[in-house]
C-alpha cells in the first residue's frame, strides 16, 4: 500500500505531511475539543487518533475520493466562477488540501473557507495552510447557524451526513442551499450507503474493534518507530477511537435524492458505486472500516 504520506496518484497530485501533523493532531485534541454538556461525549477520541489511523492506512478519507474530486471540481476552477469556496465539515486539512491543489494546477483564484463545529481540525487547517503559505478562512460552528456576510460559489464536504442525526439532515442541506448563490455547486461524497440499517448510531462491536487493533499493530510493524507510538498506546488510541466513533448511516439512494431534491437542489450528477461482489450485511463493518458498501458521489446546483 502507498504510504498517505506520498502524493497521490489522481490529479491533480497534493501531499499530506501525516507523519508531522499525526502526533500535533494527538496533542491539541486534547485541548481543544469539547464534550456534549447533555450525553458527557466529545470528539477527542476520534479527532486524536485520526491522523495515526490515516497514517496506518486502515481507515477511509477524502483522500481516497481525490480522484473525484479532482475530475469534479477542477472544470469548475478553471472556469473562474466558483473562486469563493466553502468546505462544510472536516476531520482534519485533507479536503481543503485537496482544493488548494485542484485550484492551484488550473491557476484559478481560490477564497477558501473552512467550517466545522470544532476547533481541532480548524486548527489542523490552519497549521496546513501555514506551513503551504496560503490563506484560509476558518469558523468554528455548526452550517445551520452559520450566517456569512456573501455567499458561496461553491460548497465541498465528505461524509458529512454521518456525523448528523437523520432529523437534522433536511436542515443541513436546506442550509447548504441558502448558503450557495443561484447557479453554485455542492459536490459532496456520502457516507455508505447501508440498506436495512436503522436510523441509530452504527458503532464497532468488540470483534470489529479488535480487527482494527490487530490491522493497526500490522501497519504499525511496517511503519517501524518512526511512527512514534509504543505498542501499548497504539492499542489504547485505537480502542478509544473504537468505543467513540458512531456514525449515523444513509439507508437508501431515494432517501439522499429526496434530501437534495426536496430542498431545492437540482442533482447534475448521482453516482453510487456499487460494492465489490458478495457485498457485506451493515452489521459486518465498523462506522470507518474501508468495506464493501456504496457511495454516492454528488454534484448538486442551486439554480439559477
């Protein structure tokens, strides 16, 4: 397997200094992220170790949908009228990475902006954009609240709906659409696509979570000590990110038409890829294994 670390191989190519921002990402979740005042839960778990995770190679990112990204967005860019651009929602700088390079290879204009409800991955952003010598905006809030003073060209995020309970996802899209100017895109990749899952958080069992610790200890045994953890926190970084990650999953194609469509949004583009063959039961996977469910790949426009 590629190390993350390198360039990609999709177009346009962008790096991500994982190895250098895994063990930042480890310290300032500590300090920055919050628990829930009513469940007592936070994001420090999964903000913490999903750098290390990325670094590993056992987990899903935006990276892995570089390619569409890149063939999705990089006609927008170049015909210079999609310069405003907001990311809505981000684990880390891996997203707005990817736009700063798409941007960046068609010599177009980019005015990033980068939301999210907590300050780790703002910070991680941050310390990217530094460390490329760029300028993004950042805000810490939740998208339906967020009221900026123009409106966006163009609306980018990842997975985005997982992080939301299913009764607060017609408010999401209908802000993303009062956030778009008329004739703005919203190019999102979906969480999998789970038929037959209930609408409740999808959480590792004992036996997916184990899995996850063994492939970790596997990658971890690659990597050598420049990884930078010792056996022992390897396997409590990886079980905590286990015991706190939850993901709300999609259910049905018609129920993300119906999301989009309902709010206003025109779908110039939907594709669902299809899982490998022999696809798994729901049950079969944790809520950020890399496994055989669907993803849809959406382009959407506010119209004109």
């Amino acid at each position: 397997m590629p190390s993350p670390d390198s360039a990609r191989d999709a177009s346009p190519r962008f790096v991500e200094p994982l190895a250098e921002s895994a063990p930042i990402a480890l310290r300032e979740s500590r300090r920055l992220c919050r628990s829930d005042p009513a469940t007592g839960e936070g994001c420090a778990d999964y903000h913490g170790a999903w750098q290390y995770l990325r670094l590993l190679g056992i987990v899903g990112s935006a990276a892995n949908d570089a390619a569409f990204f890149g063939e999705a967005l990089a006609p927008l860019a170049r015909e210079g009228r999609f310069p405003r651009v907001l990311v809505s929602g981000t684990a880390d700088y891996c997203l707005p990475a990817q736009l700063l390079a798409i941007y960046a290879e068609a010599h177009a204009r980019l005015d990033l902006t980068v939301l999210d409800v907590c300050e780790t991955p703002l910070f991680l952003t941050r310390w990217y954009a530094e460390r490329v010598s760029v300028g993004i905006e950042t805000h810490a809030g939740d998208v339906v609240d967020y009221a900026p003073r123009q409106a966006f060209d163009m609306i980018a995020t990842h997975c985005f709906f997982g992080r939301i309970a299913p009764d607060r996802r017609d408010a999401a899209v209908a802000a993303w659409y009062r956030l778009l100017r008329p004739g703005g895109r919203l190019v999102t990749v979906l969480n999998r696509i789970r038929p037959g899952a209930p609408p409740t958080p999808v959480r590792s069992t004992e036996p997916q979570t184990q899995l996850l610790v063994e492939r970790a200890l596997a990658a971890a045994d690659r990597i050598g000590p420049s990884l930078g953890l010792d056996r022992e926190s390897l396997i409590s970084l990886v079980r905590r990110f286990a015991a706190g990650n939850a993901t709300y999953p999609l259910t049905s194609v018609e129920e993300v038409r119906r999301l989009f469509e309902a709010n206003g949004f025109v779908l110039e583009r939907f594709d669902v890829d299809a899982p490998e063959a022999g696809g798994l039961d729901w049950r079969a996977s944790g809520p950020a294994a890399v496994m055989a469910f669907p993803y849809g790949k959406i382009v959407a426009t506010r119209p004109v």
